[in-house]
C-alpha cells in the first residue's frame, strides 16, 4: 500500500472515479520511489543507457512532473518560481546534492504537496496555469498517470539491467 494510506487499486473498483485516480496514481509513485530500495549512491546514478536516464534520474524527474502539473498547472506561478527546471530534459540532470535519501525526500514532498494542491478541487475543474492552455484536473490525473507508468516501466528495465549486473 503507498505510504499515504490509501487505498490500493484493487480496493477501489466500485469506489468514487477520484478515488480511483488517486489510488492508481499513488501505486505508481511509490513503485518509482521504490526503484531505489536498497541501492547504493553508485548504484541508483548508473547510466545504463546512452541518454541522462538513471534511477535517480527518473525519480527526480518524477518530482519536476509533480511540481509542473500540481504546481504550475494549478497555481499558474512560473517554473522559477517554483524552483523547477524549464524542461523536462534538464529535470534529469543529477548534482553533487542530489542523494538517494534527498531525492526521494523531495519526491516525498512535492507528492504531499501535489495531493494538498487538488484536495479541494473536482475532476472537471479546469486547471488554468498549463502551457497547453486550460485543462480539466481529471485529464491532468491522467497525464501524470500515463507518465509515471511510462518511468515505472523504464525504471523496472533499469533496475533489472542494474542487479544483474551486480549479481552476475
């Protein structure tokens, strides 16, 4: 079950559609952050493959994809000013501070802050801060939605690649 204690997809079939959204969206971000259980620092910044993708990459990543649909699109405040990168591309880039335990920290944060930003707020309320224009906060679940299952995919092939090498 994620951390924030809700419910697991399988427990909301005949719940409410938002409800259903969020149990799908917190499964798949806390598989992302779970890439990382038990991975040294080395480990979680490998670059298994010639693009900045790493599982510390991915999870970062994951926090910009937070800030920008649950902070940008609602807020409308800029990238700058949430302190985010412009683009996604750059949103892999590690530092020297990125850390296992701080990058799954900010994670753990934005998603806390993503949950508190649309808890008062309808799947058909309309988003106003996205650089696509308005957007119903139902297509933004699915969005991220789309997006997480994708890094949870690469993730998986990652961390596959990552412990056969180690045990091989």
């Amino acid at each position: 079950m994620p951390e924030t204690g809700t419910a697991r997809p399988d427990d909301v079939v005949d719940r409410p559609l938002r409800v259903q959204f969020e149990a799908f969206l917190d499964e798949h971000r806390a598989a992302l952050a779970a890439c990382l259980d038990g991975l040294n620092e080395e480990q979680a910044r490998a670059r298994l493959v010639p693009s900045r993708t790493t599982l510390l990459g991915l999870v970062k990543h994951a926090t910009f994809v937070e800030r920008v649909w649950f902070g940008e699109a609602v807020t409308g405040r800029s990238r700058a000013e949430l302190g985010i990168e412009a683009g996604p591309d750059e949103s892999f880039v590690l530092h020297e501070g990125d850390t296992v335990a701080a990058v799954l920290e900010a994670h753990r944060r934005a998603c806390e802050d993503s949950r508190r930003a649309v808890a008062a707020l309808g799947l058909d309320d309309v988003l106003p801060g996205n650089r696509r224009g308005p957007l119903p906060l139902r297509w933004v679940y699915l969005h991220v939605l789309r997006e997480l299952a994708q890094h949870c995919g690469h993730a998986d092939v990652l961390r596959e690649q990552l412990l056969a090498g180690r045990d091989g």
